[in-house]
C-alpha cells in the first residue's frame, strides 16, 4: 500500500510535469512567433516540445553521467561507453520543487537542477551512474551534499580557482587525469586512446560547426535570431551529438542561403546586442525573447549556455592517453571565463574581442538572483565596456515571470537609447 509521503510525492511529480509541459509550451510559442524562423528551426523546436510534452526519458543501453557544469569533459565520458547529459535545468517547474531544499536566496539554475533530480529520482535513479560536480560556485558545491542524500551517487570534480599559474593548470591537470582513472571505474569501461581520439573529432566537428553558426552572426544583415541560438545549444545538453550535427548543418545550409540572397531575418537597422552573465537554458529563454521582442538583436554571447560551451576545441600533438588528458584539461580551463575563477580579467578580453567581432552596439548583463559571482562581476565589466563605449544594460532576474513588466520596460528603454546613439552619430 503507497504511504502518505509516496502519494504527496506522486502528486507533485504530477503537477510539475503539468507546469513543465505548460512552460516548455509556453516558451516555444514566444519562439516561433517571431516571423520568418529558418525552417531548419524545427527541428530543435520538435525536439523540446517533445521533451517537454512526454517526459525526458533517458538512454537504457548506456550508463547516463550527468554533468552540472561545462568543466567536465565530455569527451572522456564519452570515451568511457557512457552518455554526458548537463544537468544544468532552466524549468520554473522544477526552480519551484528545488526551492524546498535550498535557501530561498539561492541561484535558480542550482535550485532548479536539484528540483529535476528530486521529481525524477525514481525514473532516471538506476540510469545515472554519477553526478559529477565541479569545485565551481559555493551552491554548486553545497547541493552536492543534498543530491547524495536523495541516493545519487555524486564525484567531486576539484577544479583550481584561479586558471593562470602553473600550480593552477597542474593541479587541473592530476584531476582530470584522476577523473579518467574513476571514470573507468564506473562505466565499467576502459577509455582507450584510440577511443578517445575518435570522440574528440567528433566532438571537434560540433564545434567546429558551432563556430560556423556563430559566424553567420557577424553577417550585416542579421539572418538568426540570439533566441534560436540559444535554443540549438541548450538542444546539445540533452540530444544526440550525430543528430544535433545533422540539424545544425541543415541550419548552416539554410542561412547560407539566406546571405547569398540578401535575405534578412528582421529589420536590418536592429540594434545588435550581446548577451553575458548567468546562462540562458531552455525553457528560461526570458532575458532573450524580451530583448528581441523589443525589436534588438542577439548577435554575440558570452554565456556557458552558448558560446563558451561550443567555441572551443581540443588540440594535442601526440595520441596518446596522457597528452590528449592534459589536452583536455586545458581545454576545459584556458578558455573558462566563468566568474569563479579569479582574477577573470581575461572575461573583459573575450567581451572586448565578441564586440569587436559582431559589431555589437550595446551588451545585456543578465545575472540570476543569488548568483553572488556574476552580480560581483558586473562592476569589472560594466567599467571596461564603458572605456570602450559600449552601453550596457545590468538586468538582475530569475525564472519566475513576475518581473516580466519591469523587465521588458528596462530592455525597451535601453534599445531606444541605442537607437538615439546612432542617430547623434
Ligand atoms: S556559471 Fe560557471 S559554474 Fe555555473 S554552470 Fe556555468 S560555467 Fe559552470
Ligand atoms: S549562475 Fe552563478 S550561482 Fe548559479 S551555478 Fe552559475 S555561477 Fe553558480
């Protein structure tokens, strides 16, 4: 007989997956009622309204790692006969189950991922062969804690707090190296280098492609909208990587298209924005859909939800285990802007480079609330942006709709004053 305590839990795994479906639904329809979405859209649209609509079921066959950060590679986990998934959940349904185990203050994306392991405890428990988190935020590491005691088995993946001294690159290096030893441990599966070499390309061309996409940014005449990106990449969480490639190349081709034939997605004279701070994940698309609704444009992204998740790629000189280890150790650190390293001066240099690149006219700061190293970050950055005449617009949110209004009069504002520069010039 099912005890009190399993039939409240059974109604609430209920009623989140009702607000789940509500919300993914919601979101896609403020995505795809921008006019003249690429067709090749569809696809990641299908994709999460599927997800969304039936449940997040994950593979059988294979062991499952979650992944509650982009410093983990991939690749290793691949290499090992498992399947990465980033943990990192955008859902209010499940911020608002999450709520329940952390302070009311914490970052959302925190709350939210530990309320998507709590409702799917009992559905995905046996799959998920390991949480692996890395030393990043205090609240990364804290839920850990809580994660183990709801029966997830969770690796600490110790990761330096600074990135630019030789102690910091070795000691990432002895813990990647360790990673790859346990990794083995729990798939039950050796990682061969002939293994991982295969994955690294494979994972190289998802880059590679990104980098592609990312291009077509720069184009004058603006041919996709920030909100999609952010969709396709929040899509490589979570989906297939041969099937993600497959659609992001039919993407590519699309818009290719499009620029030879001069066709623009929106109105040509969109102010172009760039989106930095606290990561933008599907269904959390607010602080992206507001911007260009209000006729902006997303050009540019310094998130870990985008940019910074896709841009790089592995390099190493000799194929074997232990270079391309280290390899990926630096990888996974050289380019981190993350704001829990620190200093992270090298976060202005990456904002400088993306302004220039995509000819940006104005940067939107997006930090979630309880999010102390981007809310302390935004200080550095709003004065270097400001050295370089770029505006910038510091927007402090969650995943609730509440601040909707006040947001959209913010985003609004700051587009107008965009546009008011550009007619003094
Ligand atoms: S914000 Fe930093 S710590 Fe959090 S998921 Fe992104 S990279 Fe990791
Ligand atoms: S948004 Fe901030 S608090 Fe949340 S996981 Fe990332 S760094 Fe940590």
């Amino acid at each position: 007989m099912q005890s009190d305590a399993d039939k409240r839990f059974a109604r609430m795994q209920k009623a989140t997956a009702l607000h789940l479906a509500m919300e993914g639904e919601e979101t896609l329809q403020h995505l795809t009622e921008f006019s003249d979405n690429p067709k090749a859209m569809d696809y990641f649209y299908d994709l999460f309204r599927n997800l969304y609509k039936n449940g997040h079921k994950l593979p059988t066959d294979k062991k499952v790692i979650g992944t509650m950060c982009l410093q983990v590679p991939d690749e290793l986990i691949y290499a090992a006969g498992a399947v990465p998934m980033r943990m990192c959940s955008g859902a209010y349904a499940y911020e608002q189950v999450g709520a329940e185990f952390m302070p009311a203050k914490s970052c959302p994306v925190v709350k939210a991922t530990t309320g998507m392991l709590h409702v799917n405890q009992a559905l995905w428990g046996e799959a998920v062969a390991s949480v692996v988190l890395p030393t990043t935020c205090d609240q990364k590491k804290k839920c850990g804690e809580m994660l183990k005691e709801m029966g997830y088995p969770v690796y600490i993946l110790e990761m330096p707090s600074s990135k630019d001294s030789e102690g910091a690159r070795f000691y990432w290096q002895e813990s990647i190296k360790k990673f790859t030893l346990d990794l083995q441990k729990i798939t039950g599966n050796k990682i061969t280098s002939g293994k991982l070499q295969t994955v690294i390309a494979d994972m190289a061309e998802c880059s590679r492609l990104f980098r592609k996409l990312n291009d077509l940014r720069k184009s004058k005449t603006p041919l996709i909208f920030g909100k999609d990106i952010f969709l396709v990449t929040s899509a490589y969480f979570i989906d297939e990587m041969a099937s993600w490639r497959q659609a992001v190349r039919q993407l590519i081709e699309e818009l290719e298209v499009w620029r030879q034939n001069d066709i623009a997605i929106t109105n040509r004279q969109a102010p172009r924005m760039l989106l930095t701070g606290s990561p933008p994940i599907f269904p959390n698309l607010k602080v992206p859909i507001l911007v260009e609704q209000a006729g902006g444009i997303i050009v540019a992204d310094e998130v870990c939800s985008s940019n910074r998740l896709l841009h790089d790629a592995v390099a190493y000189d000799e194929a074997n285990l232990n270079d391309m280890a280290a390899a990926l150790a630096d990888r996974y650190l050289k380019p981190c802007t993350c704001p829990c390293l620190t200093p992270n001066t090298d976060r202005n240099r990456k904002l400088a480079e993306l302004v220039k690149s995509h000819a940006v006219e104005g940067v939107i700061y997006q930090a979630f609330s309880g999010c102390l190293p981007y809310e302390m970050e935004q200080k550095q950055i709003s004065n270097t942006l400001s050295k370089a005449g770029v505006p910038m617009l510091y927007l402090e949110t969650d995943y609730s709709s509440e601040d909707l209004g006040q947001l959209s009069t913010r985003v609004e504002a700051f587009i107008e004053s965009i546009k008011a520069r550009r007619r003094k010039k």
